[in-house]
C-alpha cells in the first residue's frame, strides 16, 4: 500500500533519515521506535505524502508519489488516516463536526454520513458524547476522537503519532483493542511509540514488527523488545 525505497530526507544540510527501505502492505503491523529527534514524526508525514524526500521514491497504492501533482496527493491521502500527536481539534466545534472534517474537506455531504459516525462513535465508546467539545474530553476520550476522525473516510492505513503518549495504561490497552481490530479488518497499522510495553502487548495478540530508527537509519528491532 505505501512503499519507500532507499528514501533519505535533510533540513536544509542535515541529513535526518537516509537509505530508508518500508513497506507498508495490507494487513500489516509495524511499530516505529527510536529516541525523540530522530525522525519518526517525519518518518509519517513521508508515508501520508505531507513531506517529499530529499531523495528515493515513495509510493502509495501503487503511484509514486514523485509523479503526483496536487489533487493527486490529495485523493490519495483520502485512504490514509492520521492520529496526529496533538490531536489537533477545533475547540468550538463538537466532537461529531471534528470527527467529519475530513469529509468537509474533501467536498463529501456531511449529512449523508449521520448512520457511518453513529456507528464509529459507538465503537471508539463515544457516542453519548457526540456534542461535547474537545476541551470537555479527558485524554482518552481526545485520542479515541482522534481515531474515529482519522476512520471516518474509511481508509486503507492508518498511521498514529505517539497515540498514548498521554494516557494512562488501561487506556492505551484501550486504544490498542481498537488499532488491533482494524488491522485483524486488513488494514495496515504504523504506530510511532516509545512504550515497549504496549508494543509487547500487542506483540503477543499478533504479528507485529518493529522498526527502529538508529543514527537516520531504519532497521527491524530483534527480539529484544
């Protein structure tokens, strides 16, 4: 589904990921760890086309990316939903509209998708708060949000940015349940984390693998995690 191959990018003359080798296919469960700075956010925003690389090619749902102009870029992002790490909400907005600005965004009727947000609210475990607004949510409640907005165009993949960093561990277990059921649906999972625990987790429910990224470089994680 997405693909980089010998990808490298730099900040003006500074090299901050080279020779990056990924494939993300369907049904597929990576992890992404390495210390803060080392390039995992940009990491993700290569995989959802918001970064070009330096050099290398990507390519998503069999297009590279290099080739794609604008409206291209955009249409293909329609099949990739982002949990950002700082969730990124409109606080006067309820959480129902902040759940369906993708599909504002992308010129789709709102209104002919009340049966589709009914139902993912229900499954992330908030539909009784489809009226609040973000700052009424607890933290759980933000990322679980943040997932059903990232759902809601029925995407392919879904990449997560440090999607527990701030919760606590029964609700990252939480969160875990839902990202493992979508992948168990045949969609391929990226989470960026650096909490070995949920990634043992999830380890023992299914086959996921580990990427660390070392010194700009991407390499799988042995056993040691």
């Amino acid at each position: 589904m997405i693909e980089l191959k010998n990808v490298s990018y730099s900040y003006g003359s500074d090299t901050l990921l080279e020779g990056v080798d990924l494939d993300l296919s369907a049904g597929s469960f990576h992890f992404l760890t390495g210390p803060s700075g080392a390039g995992k956010t940009t990491l993700l925003k290569l995989c959802y086309l918001e970064l070009a690389p330096s050099r290398g090619e990507v390519t998503v749902f069999g297009r590279a990316s290099a080739r794609l102009g604008r409206d291209g870029i955009a249409k293909l992002r329609r099949r990739v939903g982002v949990v950002h790490q700082d969730c990124r909400f409109i606080d006067h907005l309820p959480l129902s509209e902040n759940v369906t600005l993708p599909l504002a965004a992308a010129g789709l009727p709102v209104e002919e998708y009340g049966e589709e947000l009914d139902q993912l609210l229900h499954w992330v475990g908030l539909r009784g708060r489809s009226d609040a607004l973000p700052p009424e949510l607890s933290g759980g409640e933000r990322q679980r949000a943040a997932l059903a907005r990232a759902l809601i165009m029925s995407p392919d993949v879904i990449l997560a940015d440090e999607p527990t960093g701030n919760l606590d561990w029964e609700m990252s277990l939480r969160l875990l349940t839902l990202l493992v059921e979508l992948n168990r649906m045949g969609k391929a999972i990226l989470i960026a984390t650096h909490d070995l625990n949920l990634i043992r987790q999830a380890k023992a429910q299914l086959a996921a693998r580990v990427v660390r990224i070392r010194g700009g470089r991407v390499e799988m994680a042995g056993a040691d995690l």
